[in-house]
C-alpha cells in the first residue's frame, strides 16, 4: 500500500490549483471574462490531473493525463444531457464548478492544455530530481 506522502504531494497541488480556479473564477483577476473562462477551465483540468495522482500515484504520467482528458471530455458531453434533476445540480454553486453549464467545444481544447501543462511540469520536475540524484 502507498504511503500518504506519495500521495500528499498531488493533494497540495489539486488544493493549489483550486485556489487558483477559484481566485480566476470569482475576481476579475485582470482578465476579460473569455480569459477568465479558458483560464478556470485549464485549472479545473488540472485538478483533474492532480487528483489522478492521488488515486494512482505510481501510474505512468501519460496514462493519468489520457484519463484525466477523458474525465474532462465526459464532464463536457454531459452538458449536452439536460434532465431535471442535472438542471437542478448545476444550478448549485458546487454543482456549476464541478459540472460547469453549457457545452462548448472551446472548453476541451482548454482542458487538453490544462492537463498537458500539468503532465509537463510534474515530468520536468521528476527529471531534475533525477539528475539531482544521479
């Protein structure tokens, strides 16, 4: 069984990068609202990313960042789906952050970069910490 502190790391970044979304989210942050749209969706997909580590933490960068690219596509075409009760959830506020409202095919390019941007830095951090250790 892994220890916590493999998975403690990517805990910190998925509660950094929900700081983040929602500091963009709720302030102006200096950008326009279209910025602030594409910048939140980026985040949300790295969070999806980071939480990937935390659920498989020895699994192979790719693999998390194909799985967190689906799980962001998924959450996407849901929004197509429009019954009552899916209404209801994302007329909440956790609902709409988690959710989000209203398909735009805008969003998954914004999620693919989300995700790669995450799976670069955490690969170009594990290659200076083995050149360190080398």
């Amino acid at each position: 069984m892994l220890s916590l502190a493999v998975r403690l790391p990517y805990a910190a970044l998925a509660a950094i990068t929900v700081a983040i979304g929602l500091a963009v989210h709720y302030t102006t942050a200096g950008l326009p609202p279209a910025a602030r749209d594409v910048v939140g969706d980026a985040l949300w997909a790295m969070m999806i990313f980071w939480i990937s580590g935390i659920f498989n933490p020895r699994a192979r960068v790719a693999s998390r960042a194909a799985a967190a690219v689906a799980v962001c596509f998924a959450v996407e075409a849901s929004q197509l789906l429009e019954t009552k009760w899916l209404i209801a959830v994302r007329n909440t506020t956790p609902g709409h952050l988690v959710l989000g409202n209203g398909f735009d095919p805008r969003d998954l390019v914004a999620y693919f970069a989300g995700v790669a941007v995450a799976a670069i830095g955490e690969l170009a951090v594990r290659d200076r910490r083995r050149g360190r250790n080398a």
